[in-house]
C-alpha cells in the first residue's frame, strides 16, 4: 500500500507539473522545458518498477516472464541513465544561467535543449541495450527465485550459471564512466556557481540561488549513491534484504521526490497554479451563469 500511494502521488505531482508547464506561457524556458521533461520521464521509470511490484505484494503474484524482466531491465535503466543525464544537463543550465547571464539565451536557444534532450535518450538508449544484452547472453540453471520486489540485473547475475566476472567488469567501468562522470561535471558546474553566489550583493539573491541548487546536488547524490551501493559490490557478496532497502533509493524515491524538490516549492509554478485556478474559477462561474 506505501508502495502504491507513492507512485499515485509520483504520477499525480508529475503530471502536473507537465501540466502547468505545457499550458502557462512565462514556464516556456529552459529550465521548465528540462523539468517538464523529468517529470514525464520520472513517470515513465516508477511506471516500470511499481505496479509490478504491487502485483506481487497484493496478490503473491511472483511471477514474471523471462522476456518480461528483459523488457523490465531495458526501461529501468533506459529511464535511470537517461534520468542522470538530463540531471547532468539540467546542472550545465544552471551554470549558464548563473555564471553566464548574458549568454543565457543564445547558449541555451530552443535548439540546443532539444538536442541536448535527444542526446540524453540515445545515451540511455545504448546504456540499456548494451547492459540489458549482456545479462541475456547468460545462462540461468540455477534458482530462478530473484530476491527482489523487481527486475535487478545485480540479482540475476547471482543466480546465474554462468561467469558473471566480464559483466560485472562492464557494469563498473560504465558506472565509473557515466556516473563518474556526470557526478564530476555536476559537481564543478555547482563548484563554479556556489563561487558566483557568494559573490551576490544580497541574501536574497544568494538564498534563491541556493534553493535552486542544493535540491539538484541532494537529488542526485542519493541517487547516484544508493546505485552505487548495490552494483559496485560483487554479486556473491551482497545482502539481499540490505539491497532491497537500497533499491527503493534509486529506483521509487526520486520520481517520489522531484515533483516536491524541483518545481512545486518553486514560486513560479506556485504563481503558474494560482493563475491556472483563477482562470478555472473564471470560466466556471462564467459556465453557470
């Protein structure tokens, strides 16, 4: 049930938030254009791992195809690794945005989010085909029971059959180069606009600098951190019930959280759903007049 009210109330903030963005005119700029992108892909990836999970806490329904995990597998970390790089793209904006005022427009022009969009889906693209590949070449002649409330590629290495040591070789080395990678430029994008902040002749500039920011680096550091967690220890090393709690930290809580972090503390979506309820107000009492 916590399961299920959670991802009720993830498709609920995110979708309006994509909403609100879709429809009120001053949200129609980068940053809300990245946002709303988030939201619909924080829909799209607890869509994946919740309702079958609920499936099996409600109903002790534990079964589920071997294309049917694969399938599971490929969007989890389609949507995870597109999820990182959009986050990674969203720190650049805020760079830009902060440190580079004056360039903001032209660096950040509709053309370029949109490819910067594009580019983060074929990256979670091959991210998930390669990985998704790798796991379905093994064979599994072992326990077919996966101590998991979903499809994980770290569990099924441990009841495979087969010398898993070349794929976990290839999930370290991409999670040092991808997650790596992206927590690094974040963390100098942050690095640099913290810098210019402290600069800022008021507190009020500073504090709403930092409302923006800390969210960000506080987001992807549990998200970052709990996956790391799980898939840099050997599969024959891990404690299932340990990794299970960890999952939920990269798999169920940020979609949960973004909506509450990102946009409906913000105070132009707050002004953006007042204007929306106003104009609802309006045309009903225009409607039954």
């Amino acid at each position: 049930m916590l399961f299920l009210l959670m991802y009720l109330a993830t498709l609920t903030g995110n979708f309006l938030i994509v909403t609100i963005i879709t429809t009120d005119q001053s949200l129609h700029t980068p940053m809300y254009f990245f946002l709303r992108n988030l939201s619909v892909l924080d829909m799209c990836y607890i869509s994946v791992i919740v309702p079958k999970a609920c499936v099996i806490f409600l109903f002790n329904n534990r079964v589920i195809s071997k294309v049917g995990c694969a399938t599971q597998i490929f969007f989890m970390f389609l949507c995870a690794s597109t999820e990182l790089l959009l986050l990674t793209v969203m720190a650049r904006d805020r760079y830009v945005a902060i440190c580079q005022p004056l360039h903001y427009h032209v660096v950040m022009n509709p053309h370029v989010c949109v490819q910067m969009t594009l580019a983060s889906v074929l990256g979670g693209l091959v991210y998930a085909g390669v990985h998704t590949g790798n796991t379905f070449h093994l064979s599994f002649c072992q326990s077919n029971v996966i101590h998991q409330f979903f499809c994980d590629i770290h569990f099924l290495l441990k009841i495979s059959c087969s010398d898993t040591l070349g794929n976990e070789i290839v999930i370290l080395v991409s999670i040092i180069m991808i997650g790596g990678g992206c927590f690094s430029f974040i963390t100098m994008s942050y690095i640099h606009i913290f810098s210019t902040v402290l600069k800022f002749p008021t507190r009020g500039e500073r504090g709403k600098a930092f409302s923006t920011c800390i969210p960000h680096i506080l987001i992807v550091t549990v998200f970052l951190s709990s996956g790391a967690a799980v898939y840099l220890k050997p599969a024959s090393n891990s404690l299932s019930t340990q990794d299970m709690i960890i999952s939920v930290f990269y798999s169920i809580v940020p979609p949960f959280l973004n909506p509450i972090i990102y946009s409906l503390r913000n105070k132009q979506m707050k002004g953006a759903i007042r204007r929306i309820m106003r104009r609802k107000v309006t045309l009903f009492r225009k409607a039954i007049r």
